[in-house]
C-alpha cells in the first residue's frame, strides 16, 4: 500500500491566508481612531462664538481634498496638504479663453491660481498683485513674468487684508489681531514691524509660527476686519471692532483714534486725499450706518464725524468706493447706495442690486464706472453718474470676496481659490484705459 500524501489542514491554510493577504477591519479601526484622536484638540479649539473665525475641516473634507481620484489639481502640481492646514504651493498666472459671449463687457484674459484656500482680499499696481487667503499667506505677483515672486507667512489665521504702500515699498498684512508690516525690496521678504488692534508696536514679528492655527486672540485684542493707506498723509487706518485707529507710518505707531459711535463692528474702510495732506475717510458698518470723517496730520488724535449718512441701509455695511465727493457702499441688504459727500446728502439707491450680499465695490481708473461684486459670483457694471447697469456675467463659482483695478486690468478674488484678470470689451466705450484695445 501506497503512503498517503499529508494535507495541510484547511483551517491552518485559511489563517495562514488571512494572516499574509488581508488587513484586519479592527486594525484599520483602531488606526482611523488614532486619526480622530489626534484631531479633537484641535476641533476642541474652534469657538463658535467667533463668527469671524474659520471652523476645522470635517473629515470627510479632508478625505476629499487628500484623494488622489479626485483632486486633480492637487495631483499635478504635486502640491502636499495637512490634515490641519493646507500647504499653499506657489503660483502661476495663466492665459484664460474666455467663454463668455462676445456683447459680454468683460473678458477674463488671466486666471491667478496658487492660492490652498480662498483669497479674501487683493491690491494692484501696474507691475505687482498681492492677495491674501484663508490659507495664511499673502502671495505677491509679477504681473509681468505672470508668476507668484514671494509668498509672506507666519500669520496667525486667515489673512482677511492685504495693502502696499508703493511710497515705501511696503506691504501691509491682516490677520487675526495684528498687522504685519513687510519690506518687500528684499527677497525674502522680512517683517519689520507688527501692529496690534490694541495700538501697540512691537519690531520684527511676534506671531506664532507653528503650523496650527491660533483660533483665540490675546487678552485686550480685538479682530482687524480692515485697514486702508493714505499716501498723501502717510497714514494707515485700521477698524477693529467699533474703533478706528489712525497709524503714523514714518513712525509706525498710533496716533489718534475716529470716534463717532458705532454701535457695532466696522466692516469696511475707504479713503480718498481731496487735497495734500488732507484725506476724507469713510466707515462701513454691521449697524447699517456710514460715517465719513476729514483728516490731516494736524488733527490726529480723537477725530469727530463730518457726516453720519441717512437713510442707513437695511443691513450691514459690506464694502465701500470712494472717489472724490462720491461714495458707494454695498450692503448686506443687496442694495447700492449712492452719496455725494459734498452735499452730505443720499443720492440714489439701487435696491435689489444683487441677489446675494454685495461684498466688493471698486471705480475704474478715471471713475467713469463702479464695478460690485456679491457672494453668488456675479460682477456688475454701473454708469457712476447715472447708476445705470452696463452689463453684468458670472465671474466666479463661488463668493467674489474683492475687486481692484490698476491701469490695465480689472481683478477678482474669490472663495474658488482663484484670482480673475479681466478687459472691458472693445465693444464697450466706457473706460479706455482697460480695454482690449490697450
């Protein structure tokens, strides 16, 4: 008789099996425990209270934007990304086929992409753009060579501002309660001052460096919704709060404050210099009024109101224009309203404007034309001396959060992440210096 062959034993050969080819579920359980672990100290930072403040991603945000199927943009640039915070790559500004209609006013020509998050805020010359972003950088442009130059750090949280001082060659960064004051002439750019909502000036940078997010401000601090130059008085103007200071800029330090009593937060800031050294400023507010006051270098200090506008909008103050005697304001009552500060007088009110809360408002070089942005993406034309529409298209998917213009482009910053460069069609008449024809 023939030896018999021994087998395996069948359950031996599906341990073995289960051993080398298969991953526990409970393994995988336990390390997307260790996962949630590690981010409930910082979900635990996030005050609702703040509604200034960005809440964390949820996880499935992050299992989407980590996904290699379907974050393309992501995947081809190679960009690496946190489960805390985006890492921001740096930029590139692209020619863009516009798809719009050709009787359309405006033609997007360039798309700015880079940014990890949305941008919040923009300021052109004719050479550099600069835009700050949810994702804790202001990046600066060449617009000659389209490509990003420099990308400033180091901010607490959302950098909700961002403005350049070309006398100087400096730039001015929001974020959280401080102002970072950058020299840009060197690359990289180094921070040579930080103001706070409180007054103070401390040199070089104070702010924490770490990759978190620092959620909660200092004792005495209070959150810098936005900030405006006067090159003609060498003054900056920051609202935090109700309260408005006025920032001496050879000296880099508070000078005065804009009382008036607002009885709540100050949104929005513009500034105009009707003379030399001689500026005329104007506040937005949530309390839905507008107060517009007269500066010089010899009055600092407590400024009074020249005017408190009637009749207030309907809801807060969003965004402001001003240009000369002329003021615009958009508010979240989706109206425009139209004022001639000379007269201290309303002068026309375009109710229902937009669909959406009209969060950016800018005039064209020369004035002829006031451009209004709102949260659903539309951009809009007004005839400044007649408030009739000249056009309007979609230039974004999502919020259009600002609008800025130099002398050949008009510019738009959205939550999509993107920065739109845009021309006045040559069909339209209305403003030279932007048009194709340029």
């Amino acid at each position: 008789m023939s030896a018999r062959t021994e087998k395996a034993s069948p359950i031996l050969v599906r341990k073995s099996y289960e051993r080398q080819e298969s991953t526990s579920p409970r393994m995988g359980r336990r390390a997307m425990s260790s996962l949630s672990a590690s981010n409930l100290n910082y979900v635990r930072q996030y005050s609702s209270d703040n509604p200034e403040t960005t809440p964390p991603t949820s996880p499935t945000t992050y299992r989407r934007s980590t996904s290699r199927e379907e974050n393309v943009f992501s995947r081809l640039t190679s960009a690496t990304t946190s489960i805390r915070d985006s890492r921001p790559h740096a930029g590139i500004i692209t020619p863009h086929a516009s798809r719009s209609s050709q009787r359309a006013v405006l033609a997007c020509t360039h798309i700015a992409q880079g940014h990890a998050k949305a941008v919040l805020s923009i300021y052109a010359t004719d050479d550099l753009l600069f835009s700050a972003s949810k994702d804790r950088t202001v990046k600066v442009w060449d617009l000659v060579r389209g490509q990003e130059i420099q990308s400033l750090g180091g901010h607490p949280n959302n950098v909700n501002c961002v403005r350049y001082c070309e006398a100087q060659r400096t730039c001015f960064s929001v974020s959280s309660s401080f102002i970072k004051v950058w020299d840009i002439r060197e690359n990289p750019a180094k921070c040579t001052k930080t103001l706070s909502s409180a007054g103070m000036t401390t040199p070089g940078t104070t702010l924490n460096h770490a990759q978190t997010r620092t959620l909660q401000m200092p004792p005495g601090e209070t959150l810098i919704t936005d900030v405006a130059i006067s090159t003609s008085t060498n003054i900056l103007y920051s609202a935090a709060g109700n309260i408005v200071r006025i920032w001496d800029l050879r000296k880099h330090s508070a000078v005065g404050k804009l009382s008036g009593g607002h009885q709540a937060a100050v949104m929005c800031l513009a500034v105009d210099s009707t003379s030399p050294g001689q500026d005329v400023v104007a506040t937005g507010s949530k309390d839905h009024y507008i107060k517009v006051f007269d500066i010089n270098s010899t009055n600092t200090g407590l400024v009074n109101p020249r005017l408190n506008l009637e009749p207030p909008h309907y809801d807060g103050i969003q965004s402001l224009a001003l240009y000369g005697d002329l003021l615009f304001s958009g508010s979240r009552d989706m109206c425009i309203k139209k004022w001639d500060l000379a007269k201290g007088e309303h002068v026309q009110s375009l109710n229902n404007a937009h669909r959406d809360w009209v969060c950016a408002l800018c005039f064209t070089p020369g004035g002829q034309i006031v451009l209004s942005g709102c949260r659903g993406g539309m951009i809009k034309m007004w005839s400044t001396e007649t408030c009739q529409p000249i056009g309007e298209l979609r230039a974004h998917a999502s919020p259009i959060n600002a609008i800025t213009t130099n002398t050949n482009h008009i510019f738009t910053a959205s939550n999509d992440c993107t920065i739109g460069l845009w021309r006045v069609s040559t069909s339209y008449d209305v403003s030279p210096e932007l048009s194709d024809a340029s």
